[in-house]
C-alpha cells in the first residue's frame, strides 16, 4: 500500500537555482499539505490544498515559493530563485476525506534540501 | 514565539520502563493535541490524539493526558521498547477558521536495551 511519495529524496543546488519538488498523496485523500523543517522553526505549514484548491497559503514565506496541484494525484513546490536559507526539509503530506487540516496526517518520507 | 513547547530535546530511559514526554503550551484556544512519531529518514507518522473534552486517552501502550488548567500534555509509553526510540512531535490547533495544527520542536527519546 503506497503512502505519500515525494521525490527528489535529496536535491542540491547552488543559490539562485530553480527547485522543484514533487508529491504524490495517497490515492483517495483529498487534502495536502507542504510543510518545512528546520532545527530552528520546527515544522512549519507552507501551504495546504483541498480538493485541488489553495485553501491557505498564509505560510508560504516569499513570493520565491509557488506550489500547484493540477490533480488529485499530484503536486509541485517551487522554489525560485533558491536561496541558502532555504535549506531545510521539505515535506508533503496527505489526509482523507473527513479529516480536517488538524487531524491525522500521512507525510512523506521527504525532500532534503540544500542550496549552496 | 513557540506556542507548543517542548522543553527536553532529549530523554533516555531503559527498556521496559516508563517513558514520559512532555509539552506545554501557550494558547488557550487549543482544543486538539496530537503526537507523532518521527524515525530517521521518514516523515512522522501519526500516533495518538486528545481532545479537550478529554483528560486521558489510552491506545495499546500509548496514553495522553491533557492539563488543561496547566497548559500541560504529556505521552506515557509503558513500557518502553528499543524500537520507540524516535523523535516524538506534539500538535495543536484550536477550532474555527484558523485550525492548521502548531508543532512543538520535539523530543529525541532513546530506549536502551
């Protein structure tokens, strides 16, 4: 049974570099979520849709970061131009139908990142 | 300002002894808490939840008790295995329009045989 699957596993890149990273949510959700961790900050929420829909993207730090999610079955997290500060992990997640943004949720194995 | 706080970045305890992870936090609009567990490498995966209607809930090894007078939630793991050893994340979010979940910086738990 596939869970969520995010790729690339690891990406490095010099600064001002475009990044994109991908995910895959299990099939049947319909809520996903992109979310950041740093040491500093911890996981952070970047974005989260809902049935293909932004619903919010209050925590996408710059106009640098986009994310799309063209269907149920995947969607992107650009970076663009990457930055050195924008090393973290990046994670994507995925919850079913009649769950909520604050129940449970299925990550990802992750995406990490390193802009030199 | 951290509003989940998770004071022990790390704790050792002896297998089959009791592990207590702690978390407290500072909004008093939190009306749900959730645990993860995270492994290396993986992403964290869903443990237990509480909500605030609540002061304890139990699942197989796991149990949460919430404070709420004290701001304060705790995970027992009795008794503890080699493999609980992760790092363990707390959660919480409060009803309405802004709901998305608030994670505290975690705690590294080590199990020792």
């Amino acid at each position: 049974d596939a869970g969520v699957i995010q790729s690339p596993r690891h990406e490095v890149t010099e600064m001002g570099q475009e990044v994109t990273l991908r995910c895959k949510p299990i099939s049947g959700h319909n809520s996903l979520f992109w979310y950041r961790q740093t040491m500093m900050r911890g996981l952070e929420l970047l974005i989260y849709f809902n049935n293909n829909v932004p619903i919010d993207d209050s925590g996408m730090p710059e106009d640098r970061f986009s994310a799309k999610m063209p269907n149920a079955s995947f969607s992107t997290l650009k970076i663009q131009p990457s930055e050195p500060r924008d090393s973290a992990v990046y994670f994507c997640a995925s919850s079913p139908p009649g769950q909520g943004i604050r129940e449970k949720l299925f990550f990802g194995s992750g995406t990490q990142l390193s802009v030199l | 300002d951290q509003q989940v706080k998770q004071n022990s970045p790390s704790l050792s305890v002896q297998e089959g002894r009791i592990s207590i992870l702690n978390c407290d936090y500072t909004n008093s609009m939190f009306d749900y808490f959730l645990w993860y567990k995270k492994y290396p490498a993986e992403g964290p995966t869903f443990l237990i939840s509480i909500s605030s209607i609540k002061d304890k809930n139990e699942d197989g090894r796991f149990t949460v008790f919430l404070n709420k007078s004290a701001k304060h939630l705790s995970l027992h793991i009795v008794p503890s295995q080699p493999g609980d050893s992760a790092v363990y994340f707390c959660a919480a979010s409060r009803s309405g329009n802004n709901r998305k979940l608030i994670w505290g910086l975690g705690t590294s738990l080590a199990v020792n045989p």
